[in-house]
C-alpha cells in the first residue's frame, strides 16, 4: 500500500514562514491534498494540487509538488499563532480513496 | 465549501452497548461516504467506504459486523459500533466525496469523539 510519511514536529516563530514536508510512495496519486486539524476537531482541507502540476499558490500557502522525488510541500507565508495545529498531506490516487500522512505538528511561538 | 455534519460531537457509553453515529452532508448530495477512525496523536486510518444503496466495502481488519455502515440515502451515512469495548475509544470522522470542490475532493465531518467506559 501507499506510505505516506511527514516529520512528527515543527516550531516556528510568529511571522516566519514555515515549510511542512511530505513523502509518499505511490506515484499513481492523482489529487495530493492538504489538511488542517485543530485539537479535537476535524478536518479542513486547506489546498490540493493535481498531479500534473508543480506548483499552486492561494494566498499564504503555497504547495510544491516534485513528482521525481515523490516530495510535496506546503508553505505558509507570515505564520501566525492561529496557523498552530496538526497538517496532513493526503494521496489519492483513485476515486476518491484516500490515504493520509502520519501528520506534523506545527508550533508557532508568539 | 461544502458543509458535512456529525452527531453526536461526543458520547460516553458503557462497554457492551451500541452507538450510532450519524454523517451528514448538507448542502450537497454524496453518492459515497467514507468512515475514518483517528487514535491520539496518530493519522486517520480508512475503516470503510459506505456507497449508497449498497454494501459497504470495509478495509482489511475492520470487523464489519462490529462497525454496521448504512448509506440509505444521498445525504446521510450511519456508523453503528456495536458492543463497543473501551478499545473502541476513538475519534471517529466521516467524509463525503462531491461538492464544489470536484469529484476528487474529500469534505470531512467535525468528529465524534466515543468514550467506551
């Protein structure tokens, strides 16, 4: 099956940009999304890219996409303290099934 | 977005009782739903895929007589834990596939968050 794989961890200062990592194994993913969870809420999905893109900005995010290396990124530009919470990258690669990332922890420090 | 609901947002049962778990989408219909179960500090692990008018298609290790999946309409998915044991504690979220975000996109329920005591 797919692996799906992101660092548990990352603390950034309110105001810098904070870069979150993701690597799969699949390269048949078609929509590659990603989602923001607060504690104890669900989801909201934040932006998705197509496969055939490399890039897609929509206002701070910025998401890249490098299909070589099986890498994709989300950017958030001037990070505040309300962007703390847990994101994960997510792969489909067929219809509508879903495989998600093990999630990282985004720590904004005021 | 599209707007997906569940209820309850939390329940406390005691071991051996059922719960039913209610997934809605509002303002879109959902010909297929997807039940994801999420333990603390872990990601959500796929535990089945309702369609509706059919079976479910559950995933390799979930009991499908323990977690009874009933899409008997374009809007509403129901997850029934039967005779849960305090191992079934766990953050339950629903998905509905559609809306405006294209076929591909996946609108996620807020949770229910089930205490088995």
């Amino acid at each position: 099956g797919e692996d799906v794989e992101q660092s548990l961890f990352l603390s950034v200062r309110e105001g810098d940009s904070s870069v979150i990592n993701c690597t799969y194994t699949d390269s048949s993913s078609t929509y590659l999304y990603w989602y923001k969870q607060e504690p104890g809420a669900g989801l909201q999905l934040l932006t998705y890219i197509f496969s055939n893109m490399d890039m897609k900005q929509d206002q701070r995010l910025t998401v890249l996409l490098n299909k070589k290396d099986k890498h994709l990124s989300l950017r958030i530009a001037d990070t505040q303290t309300g962007d703390s919470a847990i994101y994960f990258c997510a792969l489909s690669g067929g219809y509508q099934k879903v495989t998600f990332g093990t999630g990282t922890k985004l720590q904004v420090i005021p | 977005g599209a707007v997906v609901s569940q209820h309850p947002s939390r329940v406390i049962c005691k071991s051996g009782t059922s719960v039913k778990i209610e997934c809605r989408s509002l303002d879109f219909q959902a010909t297929t739903m997807f039940w994801y179960r999420q333990f603390p500090k872990q990601s959500l692990m796929l535990m089945a895929t309702s369609n509706e008018g059919s079976k479910a298609t559950y995933e390799q290790g979930v009991e499908k007589d323990k977690f009874l999946i009933n899409h008997a309409s374009l809007t509403l998915s129901t997850l029934t834990v039967t005779s849960a044991h305090p191992e079934d504690s766990s953050f339950y979220i629903c998905s509905a596939g559609g809306g405006q975000g294209g076929g591909e996109t996946q609108y996620f329920g807020p949770g229910t968050r089930l205490l088995v005591l």
